[in-house]
C-alpha cells in the first residue's frame, strides 16, 4: 500500500468483489466500495470525522491471504482486490456486533434511540436471534447532570466518535478517553460531570453518537401537560434551521422546506398561538446593526462578535473571559421573542403574562440551558419556558398521529409570524452577517445592498473573510463556524491581530443547519439544509429584516427605536466571566 501524501488528480485501478472500478488516490476501500454500491458495514465510521478503526467491523480482505483490514481506515492502492463479502468476513463482523450486544444494555424499546440507532441497525442486519456471549450485567443508568444533556453511558461502545468532535472539531475538550485494555471507556477529564468541566452544551457529541449513549434531555412530557393544562396560553416559536430539518424525520428530501406543515403541526398538536422565531431575527437585525454602527461612530470595542448561539456564548465565557467586551449586547432572538411575547404580545392581545407558556423549537441542544440563564427573565417572568429541539418536536408529531408529508400549509400567526429572507437565513453559517449587511448598508448608503445575495460569506468553510465598502466606510467581515474555529479568531483578537470589524460566530459545524438537536445527519445533509433556506430566502416577498411590517408596528407601538431604553431593558444583556460553569451548577442545584 502507498504511504506517501496522496495526490487526488491520479487514479487507481482496483477490484472489489470482482468488480472493477477507478477513484483517486486516497480514496479509502470503504469509500471505493460505495462507488460501485457495496455496503460495508460501519459503526464506529462517520463521513466528518477522524478515521478511527475501532470497531473492525468494517474489515475486509485484501490480496488473498487472509490478511484483514478496516476498509474504513485504509486507502486503496494499484491494483488490489479486495473482498468484502465471504464467509469469514461476515463470521468476524457478526461475532464482533454479539460481542458489543453482550456488553449493551437490551432495552430497545424504551431506548430515546429506538429505531435510530446505529448498533440496532447492524444486529438486524446481521440477523442476530440471539447471543452466543453471556450477557453482562449492565443496566442503562441515565446521568440528566444538566437540564441540556443526558449521558447513558453504560449504552456506550466505545466508538469515540464524540471525543473526535468534541476535542478536534469543537476543540473543547469536555469528553476524553480513559484507561486501557477491558477498562477503557470514554469520560469526562477527571470523570467529573459536564456542569463541573468546560463543556458548552452544544450536543455534537449527541449529534454523532451512533447509539442512545449521550442525547438531549427531553422536555415534550412538560410541554403536553402545559397544552393539556386549561388555564395556560401555550406559545410555540419555531427557529429558521428547523423548517429545512424536520422533514427528515417524516422521509421529505434532505432539505426539504417544511414551514407551512410545521405551522400545522404544531396547531395541530394544541399550541395556542404559533409564531415564528425568524420575526424576532429581523428584530435582532435592527438592534444588532445598530449597535454596531453605534460602535463605529462612538469608538466602542471592535471587533464586535455576533451573540446569536449560546454554545458559542458559553465558549467565550469558559476560553476567553478577558475577550467578553467583544460581544454584542444583544440577547439571541429566542431570548428577544421570550421577552417580548410576555410583555409585547400581553399588552396587545389582552394575555395575562402570568398564564402565558412560552416554548421554543431549536435545532440546538445550547438553547435549552440558554434558557434557563437568570438573566433571561427581563419580561419579569421566564422569558422561554421550554426548548425543545427538531428531534423533540419529531416525537410529539408521531406521538399524536399525524401524517406530516400529508399535512396542508398554513401561515404562522400574526403580530409576530411575519418575517423576512434576511431572517430565515440566519439558520445557517454566514446568514446572520448577510442579513445584517443588507440593513447596515442601507442604512449607511440610503442605498439598498446590490445584489442582496452576499456570496462571499456564503458556504460552511471554517473562516471567510470579506472585506465590505459603506461607500467610503470599509469593513472587514468575517464569518467562522465550529469552536475550533471560533477558537483561531479570539486567538487573533488576544494578541492584536484580527483587524476585523464585524464577526460572526456560530457554535455548530455549518451553523444552525448542523446543529446540536437536528435530525442525525452529516455534513453533506447540512448542505443541502443550507441550500434550503437560500430558497426559502429567495421566495418570501420580503427580504430585508428593516422593511418588516410587524416589526415596523413592534417599534411604533411598543419599543420606540432600536438601542432604546425600552429595548436595552428586554433585548439587551451582558455576559459574565463567572457565566457558564456558575450558572450551570446554580441550576443543577436547583
């Protein structure tokens, strides 16, 4: 097999099964498998992450002989035929399913992973009756060590897909591997709980466990008894991310915009008023690109970093406290809604507060400690009750019956369920600048961003840079998504050398789309998510966030004018080098 650095313009000639085929170099015999529509198994395998080769169960014969070798960890090279599928392959794979099963708790059925799990996949493809290994007695012990994040980790195997995104792709940390030989497994440093390390609550570790071993703390039996409960106004707002994810639950393309099923959906399942979060995007818009023009005039602390995703918020708290200054003031427009559908939406609809149950839909596992933060209660009340994320919402739509391909559209409700183009892409990395500069250009220049689609931050690279002329005023953007990233950028600003003017983080691999609490999937599925709401931003009239109507009517009749005092009260906070870790184990305690 070559060893030197593989040049993707060569091909190699090989044969799989007795089937020829030709891919570059540095193609692995996995990958050249599916070329010619081979499935090899996997499980410890994910498309975005290290090469591993934990499991084998991918293993496969090379050049006769016996030999094996992880298809998933090995390139192909010139000329080799390969075997994937013989009598002894598929003895070693099965017996090395039975001997992960034999060490797994057996409670599919009541398993949050059930149907999803990557493990369950393989036993019924293997066609597994029984064990021929004595089971282990292990019993799934659910650890709920924040109100974020569940770890189950007696269903762990060992995979370490989680320690990948959590230490390479996220570069924070929080989960490690530990010992050696039968004694290995995977922990926290110091085998401490997530509230006590520097874990953000982003959930990737969630989003790539291939079994039921780390997911989000389900909140859907809170929000049936609030809908179920007659003296509650039960509110839904529903994320931009989530409209183009959901449909993968219900077997809709990869992509699929779903807005108007959603919309019914969620009447359908009992929610009083249902509003879109995207209205209180634009409304973030306009404080947001105001606080910076602010900023530019009055000499304020630049770079200012976008404060949209509370992952993100968490990770400056934890790696960069000295750097908080740096962050707009502003809440995320999950917060802004919560604040303003308790004080906003009372005083026009005649609502008592006190009856309202404010609940959100998230593609994010973050939103849910987000929540929680003390300081997210300037309405007087909790401003958000309940986050629950797509994956959560997918439930209660099947727990109720519905037939979610079958369902009709219909539009959000009024007074804050209007929302521009500029807002539905905020779901994805990239968006929230663009939307931001469609306004602050506008304002600037009295002249309308042309063209409005800003394609040079456009696109989940980890870092682009775009340098923006305000007729006479120049800016430099920037735009980054996954911490690992977000990491390189307060680097630069630490030691004086980002001379940037605006920036834009997100926590998650590709923004919203990727998120911590969407539908399982890879990167090339966050694509096509983002691919989605770019649609969806082309078709809506509307695509601006300060040509907004209801949020023209929000400043008229309630807040005044962006950075207002009334404003600065409810949508407007600041962050704490104590934040994340004391706030966390406050709410634990509680």
């Amino acid at each position: 097999m070559s060893h030197h650095k593989p040049d993707p313009s060569k091909s190699v000639n090989l044969t799989i099964d007795g089937l020829p085929v030709t891919v570059p170099e540095g193609t692995t015999i996995l990958e050249a498998a599916r070329k010619l529509g081979i499935y090899i198994p996997v499980l410890c395998d994910h498309p975005d992450l290290h090469k591993r080769a934990v499991c084998r169960i991918c293993v496969v014969e090379c050049d006769g002989g016996g030999k094996l070798k992880a298809a998933c960890a090995n390139d192909v090279w010139e000329g080799v035929k390969v075997v994937t599928n013989s009598p002894k392959i598929q003895a070693i794979r099965k017996t090395i399913v039975e001997l992960i099963l034999a060490d797994h708790p057996q409670d599919c059925l009541t398993c949050i992973r059930n149907q999803k799990c990557e493990l369950q996949a393989l036993a019924i493809q293997f066609g597994l009756k029984e064990l021929t290994f004595p089971k282990a007695d292990v019993v799934s012990r659910p650890n709920i060590d924040t109100n974020t994040l569940v770890r189950d980790m007696a269903k762990c195997v060992k995979c370490g897909r989680c320690v990948d995104v959590c230490q390479e792709i996220q570069g924070v940390k929080a989960i490690n591997t530990a010992h050696r030989s039968v004694a290995y497994e995977i922990t926290t440093p110091y085998d401490q709980e997530l509230i006590e390390g520097p874990c953000v609550y982003c959930g990737q570790c969630a989003a790539v466990c291939p079994v039921g071993a780390i997911y989000e703390n389900d909140q859907t039996d809170t929000v049936w008894k609030a809908i179920d409960d007659p003296e509650r106004h039960v509110v839904v707002q529903t994320a931009p991310a989530v409209r183009v994810a959901l449909g993968d639950e219900f077997g809709l393309p990869k992509g699929a915009i779903t807005t108007g099923k959603m919309a019914t959906a969620l009447r359908r399942l009992g929610f009083t008023k249902v509003f879109d979060t995207d209205w209180s995007a634009d409304v973030t818009i306009l404080e947001e690109g105001n606080e910076l023009l602010h900023r530019l005039k009055n000499g304020g602390k630049l770079p200012m970093i976008t404060s949209c995703s509370p992952g993100w918020i968490n990770f400056c708290e934890v790696f960069y406290p000295d750097l908080l200054g740096h962050l707009s003031t502003c809440k995320s427009p999950q917060q802004m809604f919560g604040a303003l559908v308790k004080t906003y939406y009372p005083k026009i609809s005649g609502v008592d507060p006190s009856k309202i149950s404010s609940v959100s839909i998230m593609p994010c596992t973050a939103k849910k400690f987000e929540a929680q933060r003390p300081e997210m209660n300037s309405s007087g009340f909790q401003d958000v009750d309940v986050v629950l994320t797509t994956r959560e919402l997918a439930r209660m739509i099947k727990l109720a019956g519905l037939d979610f391909a079958m369902l009709p559209e219909t539009p959000f409700d009024q007074l804050m369920g209007d929302s521009t183009g500029a807002a539905v892409i905020f779901g994805t990395s990239g968006g929230v600048m663009e939307a931001a500069l469609r306004t602050v250009y506008e304002v600037v220049t009295g002249e309308a961003l042309a063209p409005l689609d800003l394609e040079a931050v456009r696109g989940h690279q980890g870092l682009k840079t775009v340098d923006v002329d305000l007729k006479g005023t120049k800016v430099k953007i920037m735009v980054a998504n996954g911490l690992a990233n977000a990491r390189l950028v307060m680097d630069s600003i630490r030691e004086g050398k980002c001379d940037a003017t605006f920036i834009e983080i997100m926590c998650c691999p590709g923004g919203c789309v990727g998120g911590g609490g969407q539908p399982y999937g890879n990167s090339q599925i966050k694509l096509q998510r983002k691919d989605g709401l770019y649609q969806a931003d082309q078709a809506l009239p509307i695509r601006k966030s300060h040509d907004n109507p209801e949020v023209k009517a929000l400043y008229e009749n309630y807040l005044g004018q962006p950075l207002g005092e009334k404003s600065h009260h409810l949508l407007h906070t600041h962050y704490s080098s104590s934040g994340k870790n004391h706030w966390a184990k406050a709410g634990h305690q509680g």
